[in-house]
C-alpha cells in the first residue's frame, strides 16, 4: 500500500505504540486521525502530524457505532484502519472485577470486530484497503494473570485469519502485529502493580530470557513497512516465531484445503 497521501485512522492514537504509528504514517506522507478518549493527548499528537483528532470511548457502543463514518466524513475516505487501542488486567480471573472484564472485552474483541466491519463495508465497494489489528504474542501462547488479555487478543488474531480467507481476492489486506513486551505505560502498568500475580509468571519468562522488552520504534517501523509491503504479520522479538507459526498452523491448512473455491460476495446483496 502506498502511504504518501494515504489517510489513517489510529485507534488508541494518542499514546504509546499508537502514537508512534501515527507519527510514522505521518511521516511518509499519510493524513493520520488519531482516536481515544483524552482530548489533550490526541491534540498534541495531532498537532505533531499532517492530521486530526476524534475522541472516542470505544467501550461505548454509540461511540463504536459511529466511529467508521465520522472518519469517513473527516478524512473523505481511508485507506488503513488500525485498531490499535487495548487494555490489559493483571490479576488472576477470579480475582478481576467483572467490570474490567466487560470493558476489556468490549474494547480489545467487540470495537475491534465491529470497527473491521463497518470499515469494510466502506473498503469493500472501493476494493482496496488495509487493516492492521494490534494483537500481542499473549495471544498465541497462555500468560496467567493476564487471562483475559490473552483471550481477547487470541480472539482478535483468530478472527482475522477466517477474515483473511472471506477477503482474499477483494484488494483488502490485513496484517496481525504480535509484539512481546513493549515499552509503554501499558507495560509499566504491569510491572508497577500492587498486585503482582502476573508478574509471578513474567518473572520466570524474563528468567528464562523470554521477555526481552521491545522500544515502541521497533514496533512501529515494522508495522508501517508490513502495511508498504503488504505483509500478513508483525512477529516481534523474533524468537518468538516458532510459537507464533505452531499457533498458525490449523489456520494455514484450512487455507490450503480452500484453494480454488470461491465463495458469493453475498456483501455486495446486502449493501446494495
Ligand atoms: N505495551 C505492550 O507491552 C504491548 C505488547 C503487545 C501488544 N500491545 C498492544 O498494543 C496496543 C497499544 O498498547 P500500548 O502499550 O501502546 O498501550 P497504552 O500506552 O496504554 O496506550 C493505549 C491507547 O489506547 C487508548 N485507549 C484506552 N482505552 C480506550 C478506550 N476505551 N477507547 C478509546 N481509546 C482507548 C489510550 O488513550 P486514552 O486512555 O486517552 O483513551 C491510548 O491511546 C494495545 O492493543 C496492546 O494490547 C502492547
């Protein structure tokens, strides 16, 4: 895809890996619209870019519903959507209060899917496009005390690989980017809690020289460069890919057993 001139929607764009991808995308000619909830932080991102801001709570469903069109009426069209936007927990399940389990259901699984949706409703009838979905390496391999985190993320990876099979031949591309650690306030989030039930298990990863921590440019010059080049997946740090491409392997079979099928644009009934 090429980025100069492209228009961007960022999700979660005013912080950590979001606002760096949004400086990147910007930085190669893009028109970037960085979306979250605090209106300060996107403005001064925004204002550091050719671009815009929406603030969002993508935890509410009038937010969600709305978002893809509000851009749309922004930026005229886009061209890459990325849901970048997460939370995390870091106690064990039984101990999490629901709450926190709706809202990081509704923001790392609901608006990410429905946001896919809506925006390939747009993407779709111009046949083209690229969605990148910011996943995690929690969600190929099992972390305690981050259960829910690892469940949505696994949730968002595997829902974009049935995706990648309904969109082939249409001119959308999607990209899974599945960092380990990376330093944000997310991460320091993690290690800074009172409650340190994750990190009984991030100590002994980190121990066993698992969890060597990722600067949010490594991540970022590598997703752009999968968007520019069109590339299915982000695998950060590399020692990880064994697990990464074990987790994969069903989902690449069921894409072999599929070849030559094609399936009816049954979207094109529908929005016609
Ligand atoms: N950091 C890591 O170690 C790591 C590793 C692997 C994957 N990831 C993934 O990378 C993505 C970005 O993480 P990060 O580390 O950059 O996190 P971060 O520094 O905490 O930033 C999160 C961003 O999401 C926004 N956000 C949070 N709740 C929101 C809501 N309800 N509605 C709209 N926006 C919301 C935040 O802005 P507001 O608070 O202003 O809304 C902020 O812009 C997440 O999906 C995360 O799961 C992170």
């Amino acid at each position: 895809m090429e980025l100069d001139g492209a228009r961007v929607v960022v999700t979660g764009g005013s912080d950590g890996i979001g606002a760096g991808l949004a400086a990147a995308f910007a930085e190669r000619g893009a028109h970037v619209m960085v979306v979250a909830r605090t209106e300060h932080k996107l403005r001064a991102v925004a204002d550091r870019l050719v671009g815009d801001h929406l603030v969002a709570d993508l935890t509410d469903a009038d937010d969600v519903d709305t978002l893809v069109a509000r851009c749309v009426d922004r930026l005229g069209h886009v061209d890459i959507w990325v849901n970048n936007a997460g939370v995390e927990t870091n106690q064990s399940l039984a101990a999490t209060p629901r709450d926190d389990i709706r809202a990081l259901v509704r923001l790392n699984v609901e608006a990410a899917f429905l946001l896919t949706r809506d925006v390939l409703d747009h993407m779709l009838p111009r046949g083209s496009g690229h969605i990148v979905q910011m996943a995690s390496v929690a969600g190929a391999v099992p972390f305690p005390g981050l259960t829910a985190y690892a469940g949505s993320k696994a949730a968002l990876t595997h829902f974009t690989e049935s995706l990648r099979l309904e969109l082939k031949g249409t001119g959308i591309g999607l990209t899974v980017v599945s960092p380990g650690p990376v330093e944000t306030a997310m991460w320091d989030r993690l290690e800074d809690a009172d409650n340190d039930f994750a990190m009984v298990g991030l100590r002994r990863f980190k121990h066993l020289g698992f969890l060597p921590k990722l600067d949010v440019g490594r991540v970022v010059d590598a997703t752009v460069g999968a968007v520019e080049r069109d590339r299915r997946f982000v695998r950060l740090p590399r020692r990880y890919t064994g697990y990464h491409l074990l987790s994969n392997a069903p989902r690449r079979l069921v894409e072999a057993a599929l070849i030559g099928t094609r399936f009816p644009r049954d979207w094109e009934e529908t929005s016609s």
